[in-house]
C-alpha cells in the first residue's frame, strides 16, 4: 500500500486535544492515527495492518491491535464527546426560540446492518437488510441526536443471536431491549425531547421507557396492528379505507413536497390512546402509517415531525460511505471500537 501519511496536521491535532483527557498519553497517540488514518482510507477495508500502512512512519502494530481489542478506555465518552464540541459550536450561533416555547431535541433510533463474511466473526449473524435480503452481518442498534441545527451519532449497540451471545458467554439482549437501554441512557440537554423509530420498535417497551423518563415519541406502526377507533375494533390498514373513502384526506406541503395526509385520535392496546397520522407522498403509491403520543400537534406538525426520523437513515447512509462497517476485524469488541471511532467522523453542523 502507498503511504501517504507522515503525521498528525496542527489543526487536527488542535480538534483531537479536545478527547486527550480520556485516553492515557500512549492510547491519546493511537487515537489521532486511528482517526487521521480511518478519514484517509475512506471506505476501503479496515484493518490493524491497512490502517498502519497508511503512514510514512509505522507504528509498533501490536500497540495498536490492543488499542482495539484491549481498550482501557470508555468509546462511548467519545461520542458524548463529539456531541458536546457540536453543541458548543452550535450554542454559539443559537436558533432564536419564542420565551413561551420549549427548547426541543431529537433522537432517532434505528438498526444497520454491516456485511460480514465469515460466520466465525464474533456476533456475526444472519440479519435482514432492507436492500439485501437475510446476509451474515454484524447488527448495530443506533440512536442519532439531532436539532435543527446538528446531526451527530449518539449511541451505538452491537446485536447478536442467543446463539452467537451464548457462544461469547454474554447475556443476549433483543434489539427492543438494547433500544431501551439507548433510551434510559439519554441525558437531555433541552426541555423537551422527542423519540423516533420505525415500526419494529413501536411496542409498550419502549414506549413504557420514554414515558418513564417524559420523552415524547413518534413512529411507524404496521398496517396490521389492532387499533380502536369510534368504539369499534379494526386495523390500522382498514382505518386507511374507511378515512379514505369518508374523504377525510388533506392536501399538506412540507418542505416543497405535497403530501395526502389524515390525523385521528385512536386508542391502541398496551400503547393507549394516540394519534394515527396516514400519509402518503403526492405522486406516489407509498403509504405510511405513524403512531404518536403528540396528541395537540395539527397533521402538517404531525407530518413535519414524521419525516425528522429519515435523518438516521441518511447518517447510515452517509457513515457507510466514509467507511463504517469496513473493518475485517475477528472480536466483536474491535468491530464495536472501530464502530464507535468511524461514526465519530460521521457528523454534521
């Protein structure tokens, strides 16, 4: 491999000196070439010896090896870390806010899937990808914190099977579990804070976890789920026909896009009483089904809120591309490390 690095540039030094208290002298060292050499290779396979190549002058590799697999340091200080130099930037500049109106947050959790190739990899299982079917991969449960100024990652969970949990002898927790722990583990820094998921993580669980701590929330629901609406027990695709049909249908624009949508109160069992917000695109057959406890926001407010949670999709997206996933590394807790340490990167004001 070509060796393009011969050190460690003033000026990312400077932005790295902010994490030097959570790491001894030696690790802060292998920090900066970990992350210099992770934003070099982009989205090539990452490995101990790859990333050690990348520089002019290569470092003892085994220096590095326990860097990954033998950490004595905390990787989840490193996102929180990143979270609060934004924030600090970000205050900077302050959005101005009515007095009479809450200072609000959000955080999105979802799942990502990162294509392995061998099943003797640590917690390497076969998980379904949207994209790609069921694949041998490695599961990460994330949240993102975002406002509407910044998007940054803010916890990351690593899945894996009973049996893959039974064979490294840790306890096996299912993704609903892990996404409350992401929940619990929360520490707001605005008045209100508001959760986004998809439909795998509409359950009481979670919601039960948000409603503990005074989150609000919001998320997709299936079209098979039972609701109660006027007294009377149907699903949420037979509500669809009925609204449809009574022509209770709005047009709403957000965002330059028009969208066909309808709001109504309905209770749903182990949840309680929510709204049901159906919307689908202007010029498309997709159709979308949203469960909230956002009961006094109108159906644009509703909208409006509905699309925040694409942005954890766009963050995988974008993370993928700078290389999250890419590591060719055996231990579960390597792969976790690289995960934390690639996401990092992964930020935006």
């Amino acid at each position: 491999m070509f060796r393009i690095l011969s050190g460690i540039p003033s000026r990312l030094k400077n932005l790295f000196a902010l994490f030097k208290p959570h790491f001894t002298k030696p690790q802060f060292n292998n920090f900066c070439r970990t992350e210099l050499a992770l934003i070099s290779a982009a989205k090539k396979e990452h490995d101990i010896k790859s990333l050690n190549n990348l520089f002019i002058n290569k470092k003892d590799q085994s220096t590095l090896n326990r860097f990954f697999t033998n950490p004595k340091w905390t990787p989840k200080n490193i996102l929180t870390q990143a979270k609060q130099i934004l924030l600090k930037e970000t205050n900077k500049h302050p959005t101005p806010i009515p007095k009479t109106q809450k200072t609000i947050e959000h955080r999105s959790i979802d799942d990502t899937v990162c294509k392995k190739y061998s099943p003797n990899t640590e917690m390497a299982c076969y998980n379904h990808s949207s994209t790609q079917g069921n694949i041998l991969s490695h599961d990460y449960v994330t949240s993102i914190y975002h406002t509407n100024q910044i998007k940054i990652p803010d916890n990351i969970k690593l899945y894996g099977n009973q049996k893959k949990c039974e064979q490294k002898n840790t306890p096996f927790k299912t993704k609903i579990e892990l996404a409350c722990e992401i929940i619990d583990e929360h520490e707001p820094v605005a008045e209100q804070t508001i959760m986004h998921w998809d439909s795998w993580y509409m359950c009481r669980e979670v919601v039960e976890h948000c409603k503990t701590h005074g989150y609000r929330w919001i998320g997709d629901i299936k079209g098979n789920r039972i609701i109660y609406f006027g007294g009377e027990r149907l699903n949420v695709t037979d509500l669809y026909d009925r609204l449809r049909s009574e022509g209770r249908f709005v047009d709403v624009c957000v965002g330059g896009e028009i969208y066909l949508a309808c709001k109504v109160i309905v209770y749903v069992p182990e949840v309680g009483e929510v709204s049901i917000l159906i919307n689908a695109q202007m010029g498309t057959s997709d159709v979308h089904f949203l469960c909230s406890d956002l009961v006094e926001l109108s159906v644009f407010e509703l909208v409006e809120m509905a699309l925040l949670r694409h942005k954890i999709e766009e963050f995988h997206k974008e993370a993928k591309g700078m290389g999250f996933g890419e590591y060719r590394f055996h231990q579960s807790e390597a792969a976790l490390i690289h995960a934390h340490l690639a996401l990092q990167r992964t930020q935006s004001i």
